[in-house]
C-alpha cells in the first residue's frame, strides 16, 4: 500500500525527524485532537472536511503500527486481520448461519460474543 511505505520512509534515517522521534505516547495528543477535529466535521455535516479529518487520523494510526513494528510487536497487517477476524466473530447473523428475531436480540448476542472475548483476553494475559 502506497501510504504505508511513505509513513515508513518518514520513519527511515533519512525520513522526517518529527515523525522519526514519534513515540506512542507523544502520539496520544495528535490522536485526540484529530478524533475531536473529525468530531466537528462530522457535526457540520462537511463532507471534504470528514475526509481530511479521516486521513489525518490514518495517519497516525498507521504511523502508531509502524512504530509498534519496529519494536516488533506487531505489524498493520496484524492489526488489520485482528480486526477482520473481529467483525466477522461480531456479526454472525451476516457471515453465519444465525438469525434473530429482533434488534435486541442481536444486541444480547453481540454483547455475549463481546463479553467471551474479554474473558478471553484475561485468561491469555494470566499465562
């Protein structure tokens, strides 16, 4: 993907020093501060604006993987095929079989998937 090999070339030696000396915590200012710019397009119903603002939070998505894939933890792809792997466990009434008879009950469903998968979570971190 063209935009994940710039924000990497940012990164690289001969990259931006700005973006070079990102960390995941220095990013959490920018991200919060997009989000709310997005917020305020969204509000004023400013669909170039929405745009703009979706970008710039991309970017610091993807920068924010990049940064964890240099450590090594993971990469974007990851991230991407983690939440993949998400909606289609989330939404079993479109990518299975299953079918509810109300918006509630999908709700309790989706609530109970969401619930398993943090207990999940907890019993991974305990080993």
């Amino acid at each position: 993907m063209r935009f994940m090999n710039i924000v990497n070339q940012l990164r690289s030696e001969k990259g931006c020093p700005w973006d070079r000396k990102q960390s995941p915590l220095s990013l959490k200012r920018y991200i919060l501060e997009e989000t709310h710019e997005l917020l305020a397009a969204i509000d004023a119903d400013d669909h170039q604006h929405v745009k703009e603002e979706l970008g710039d939070l991309l970017y610091l998505i993807i920068l924010l993987a990049q940064i964890h894939s240099e450590k090594q933890f993971f990469n974007m792809s990851e991230v991407i095929e983690a939440i993949s792997d998400k909606m289609v466990r989330r939404h079993p009434h479109v990518f299975q079989d299953e079918q509810f008879d109300s918006e509630a009950q999908l709700r309790e469903k989706w609530l109970a998937i969401k619930a398993r998968e943090k207990s999940d979570r907890a019993k991974a971190k305990k080993n």
